[in-house]
C-alpha cells in the first residue's frame, strides 16, 4: 500500500470518528503531504558539513537533540506542553510532523533550509519543505541564542541525534547579503506605493553596507570585521525604510507595577514617546483588580490588588492618558485566575467560590480546583456556569460606568489548552455543564469519547457559552459606546479544538469590533501567514490589531521594524506591542528613528532634503547585529583562523 494510500484511510477513519474539527476549518490535501524520499537521510541537514576552500569557521558547537519530531508518546517529558516540547530542552522539526510547531512563547527557534539557518524565530514556526526547526526551550533556548544566528550551518548526526552548528566565514557573508536584499526590497516597496516617499536615509545606508560587504568578499583576512559592517549598515537602513503612517493604531499593552501618581505620569509620558497612542492597561488580572471594586466587596472577594491599596492607579492611568492625547482599553483577563492556590489564598475568588472552577475530566470529583499544567499550572473559571457570567459582565459594567475607559479588551476569553484524548487536559467537566448538557442530549459527557456522535454537540456547547459571554460585552459595549476587542488565537483550528474558542462566530454575528490576535513569533513570513488566517475567516466589519511579541521574546529591533512592515503591506488596522514592561529603550529608538515618529530622531533626522547622499550620518546607539553574540573584542580573523585550524590538527 502507498503511503498516501495509508494517509487516505487514516483521514477517513479520523472524520467517522467524528472528530471535533469543524467542518469548514479541515484543510487536508494530498498535494500538500510530506516528499516521498528512498531515504531520509539524503536531505542535506543529515549530512556532514564540508568547508570550502578558504571559509573560516569562528564559531563550533554541538548539544543533543532530545527528541526528533516530538508527539506525546515518544517525548514523555513535553507531552502536554505545546509542540510537544519540553523544560530545557532541544528539539528538532522536520517536514511533514506539521506545518507549524506548535510551541509556546517561552523559546527560541531557527529555520533551516538546506543545512543553512535562514531566518529566527521565537514560536510556533512554519516548517520548511526543504528543512527543519531547531526548538529549544530554557538552557536550550540559551544556547540556539548563544550559538546559532542567520547563516549558520547545520549538522544533524543521523544515528546520534547529535545536533552540530558551524557559525563561518560564509555564515556572515550570507547573513548581509540577504538584510541588504531585504533592505532594499523595503525601499522598492514604499517607493512603488508612495511617489513621495523619501528614501535618501535608508539608500545611503545601504549602499554603504554593499560597500563593506564588497569589502568582505575580497579580504579574507578581515572577512568578519567587514561583514559585521555590513550587517549593521543593512540594520540601520532597515530601521529608517518604514514611513510614520499617521492613521495606524499603534498600541501596547501595560501591567501596571507604579504605585503612585508621579510615576504614572512618567511612565505614560515615555509611552507618548515612543510614538504609541492606545494603551491597554491590564485592569483584572489574575483574580485581582487594581482599582478598588465594590463587585468584588459585594462578592466576598479581595476588593483591590493589595499591590495598590490607599490609590485608584486606572484612574490616574486613564487622565495622564486622556491628556496626552492616548486611549485607554480595560486589558481583561475574562477566564483566568491566576497561580495562587486557594487553599492558601482566602481572598481568592476560587477560595470563596470553589463551584466556579473549571475542571478536567479526570479531576471532575475533586472538590479542590484543577490547575492547568500547559499554562503555568493557572487555574480558570467555568465559562458554563452562568454565575461566572454574571459576576463578570457585572464588573466590567462597574468599569465602564466609573472609567472614561475607551475600550475593553477581553484576554482569556477561553476554556484552558485542552488535548481532547487526554483526561488529564480535557477542560468544562464541571457539574454545571454536565448537567446542563445531558439535560439537552440525554447524555454525561464523562462518559463520551471522540468517537462519540455527541462529541461534537459536546465542543459546540462549551464554544456557545464563551460567545455568549462576548456577545453580553459587545451589547454592553454598544450601549456605552465603548469600543470592544479581544485577544485571540490567530490558529482558528487550534482556537476551536484546543481552546473551544469560536472568534469567527463572533465576527460574523457582529458581537465584537475588533480582534487583538497575539502572533507569537519574531517571524515576518510566520507572522504573514497567521494574519492571513484571520483576515480569511473573520467578517470584513470586524477591525484587525496586529499583537506583535517581539519585545517580550527578546527579537531584534529590525525584528519589530520588519513585523510592523509585514502589517502595513496587509493593510491591517495597526500594531499592539506585547508589553510594556518589554518594551526596553533599544526598541523604542528603534520606532522613533521613523516608524512611529513623524518627525523622526537619530538617523532619519541626520539627513535634509537637500543634501545628497555622500553626506555622513549618525548612528543609532545600542544597535547589534544579531551575529555580534558578545561586547569583547573579537579576534582578528587572520588569528581566529589560525587558531582553529590548529586545534583542527590537534584532533
């Protein structure tokens, strides 16, 4: 039997099981299926790598790989964890596991094409064809950081698992001629757009770059040097290609940690800075307010986050905001509780209200709360349980009545990561919606399986009640005239499976004005396909933000500058940066050398209409290339060449 004869049965046996995809969101294709290869091992990756003639290598390693396309029964250690991938550890993946990884935030990823690595990423990457991923997580991620960077070549030992990476002479020379390339397909671009785009700055940069990259080619003795050059030129100039867009939103997303009024002002002001004009300051979070609620009083809860107590910090956010000309969105954390256990917590809202709590299947007799151990062991409400709804619906009505708030932003408007087959992360098991569920179908769903007939009456039911939540705050929004978002997961199959979260329900019946999709991922091309998710499923009156995490997953400047790009070439509504407390001053300089700032500072303002391109410029300060991994000095390449060629002999 051909394999794709085998994968035909397999996909019909998966839909008669009746197996909780919605029908419109498979997208099974046997054009789109893994190569046939005689041996897998033929793929360049798996091979080991020969230097050229004259290439220097400047940076060796090796680590283990821990698991190789990693699934819940061969990695033990990830199995509930998204991707499969575990504490610390590293883990490949290659054409055909799936189309993405599938891994959280919490990591760092490169692509690799050929035996090359050709593009960082942070999460949840687009595995190439021609391919792999190199996922790791923890001391793992520390050393992808450390030791890998674009341009590096791949070694995977086919036997051993043994993962080597090789930083060179031709590592460097890859990695400026494709930001060049990328530089200069950028001013292409807004100059195809815009007859009055203004491109002297970015153009003096990149011919500059072109020039110490010629250089590199040609002096082999000082190969590195130059082509470290080259990339920071290729950096700058992609950091003053982007055009300030006057009508983009551009947003960020704020924990409050200021505990008095002076700070609050500073820290809206260096917001206002940066060029950002919506703020999403985070108002419920982890079962706590940060202003004094008298809901919470009424319910027997801890009526302010003790952090703040003796002052109202969304009232001191929201008028230095209004006067600074900035939005205030309430960020609502809707589902979720936090990581304090109740039983050591009497103030916590599960502690006073235990029947709230969500509950898996295995747990469902458990008097105690569940955690979920694929989110930071957090606990969650029960969307199912209409006293859940009320006391919500009931607190964001006290904002919005005593707050000017300009929106509401609804996070965690979802059940926790759910793994259908799993007892242990089968989520909405409480007594409220079993009951209310086998009253409807005549059935308990504990004792359902996948296979069931009723599974998928099971997964709309827990998917209705979460819409009808948002529906009750879309009304309420229009009532007040507040603006209502709420985060979602752009993966609308993953939404819906994992998480019973039916955002598309929510655009079509017109219950939300927009979505604030999260994209983990430093990726521009990941971060375009994503996009293009939501914008084929959503409904064309529902606003798209763009929720960029660059910052919190520690990419480069241009990595935010090249994502902000990729959202305006889509003609998205704007950008919400994740988060404040990330969002450090390299990144804010890198915004105001022109993106977010009309008049521009550093580079862009170096340079005058009327002079011409051999004028010199400043620099932006705290810019690294991402193939500088250290302030020392390094060798000269003459003695790192020497260096390791003889420890070659010494071998």
């Amino acid at each position: 039997m051909t394999l794709k004869k085998i994968l035909i049965c397999f996909i019909t046996l998966i839909l008669a099981a009746g197996a909780s995809y919605a029908a419109d969101s498979l997208d099974i294709s046997l054009d789109n299926l893994p190569p046939v290869v005689d041996n897998m091992y033929d793929f360049p990756y798996f091979k080991a790598y020969k230097l050229k003639k004259g290439e220097i290598v400047f940076n060796e390693a090796s680590k283990t790989v821990n698991s190789l396309n990693p699934t819940a029964s061969t990695n033990k250690a990830g199995g509930y964890l998204p991707g499969a991938r575990g504490a610390n550890q590293l883990v490949v993946y290659t054409y055909g596991y799936s189309p993405r990884t599938g891994t959280n935030e919490f990591g760092a990823e490169a692509i690799v094409e050929g035996n090359t690595v050709t593009e960082l990423s942070g999460a949840d990457s687009f595995i190439p064809q021609n391919g792999l991923v190199i996922s790791g997580h923890g001391a793992a991620k520390n050393w992808i950081v450390k030791n890998i960077s674009v341009g590096t070549k791949v070694y995977l030992e086919p036997n051993t698992n043994i993962l080597h990476v090789y930083t060179t002479s031709e590592s460097y020379l890859f990695e400026a001629s494709k930001k060049i390339d990328e530089a200069k397909a950028m001013v292409d671009y807004y100059k195809s757009k815009n007859v009055d785009y203004d491109f002297k700055v970015p153009n003096y940069f990149i011919r500059e770059a072109m020039n110490y990259l010629k250089k590199a080619e040609h002096d082999t003795e000082n190969i590195r040097r130059y082509s470290h050059l080259a990339i920071e030129s290729a950096n700058t100039a992609l950091k003053s290609v982007v055009p300030y867009k006057h009508t983009e939103f551009k947003g960020v997303w704020v924990r409050p940690v200021e505990t008095n009024e002076e700070a609050i002002e500073k820290a809206v002001k260096r917001i206002k800075a940066a060029g950002i004009d919506n703020i999403f300051i985070e108002t419920y979070f982890h079962g706590r307010t940060i202003f004094p609620s008298k809901t919470m009083s009424n319910y027997g809860f801890v009526k302010q986050n003790e952090k703040f107590e003796g002052i109202d910090p969304l009232k001191l956010w929201v008028k230095y905001a209004h006067k600074n000309n900035i939005k205030v969105h309430v960020w609502f954390e809707t589902f979720y509780v936090g990581i304090q256990r109740p039983e050591t917590n009497p103030g916590n809202i599960l502690a006073v209200k235990p029947h709230w709590a969500n509950k898996t299947k295995r747990n469902y007799n458990i008097n105690a709360p569940t955690p979920s151990i694929s989110e930071h062991n957090g606990f969650f409400l029960d969307p199912a349980n209409p006293e859940v709804q009320e006391f919500l619906q009931t607190l964001i009505t006290e904002i919005v009545d005593n707050y000017k708030v300009d929106g509401i932003n609804l996070d965690y408007i979802r059940y926790p990561q759910a793994v259908s087959f799993s007892d242990i992360n089968a989520w909405g098991y409480t007594d409220y919606a079993r009951n209310e569920f086998k009253t409807i179908y005549g059935k308990d769903p504990l004792d359902m399986l996948v296979s069931d007939p009723l599974w998928m009456k099971w997964c709309e039911f827990r998917r209705e009640k979460v819409s009808n939540f948002v529906a009750k705050i879309g009304a309420l929004g229009r009532e007040k005239k507040v603006y209502v978002s709420a985060v979602i997961f752009p993966d609308r199959l993953a939404a819906l499976n994992a998480k019973q979260q039916d955002w598309k329900t929510w655009s079509t019946r017109g219950y939300i004005n927009g979505f604030t999709p999260l994209f983990l991922t430093c990726n521009a091309k990941t971060l375009n396909a994503l996009i293009t998710n939501v914008i084929n499923a959503k409904s064309p009156e529902t606003d798209l933000f763009a929720g960029l995490f660059v910052t919190f997953m520690g990419g480069s400047e241009e990595d935010l500058i090249r994502e902000i790009h990729e959202t305006r070439k889509m003609d998205v509504k704007g950008v919400i940066l994740f988060d404040y407390a990330h969002l450090d001053n390299r990144y804010i300089q890198a915004l105001a050398t022109r993106v977010f700032s009309e008049k521009g500072t550093s580079v862009a303002r170096t340079v005058k209409p009327s002079q011409g391109s051999s004028v010199k410029l400043k620099r932006i300060e705290g810019s690294k290339s991402s193939a500088v991994k250290s302030s020392k000095k390094a060798p000269s390449d003459k003695k790192e060449k020497k260096r390791f060629f003889s420890r070659k002999k010494k071998k």
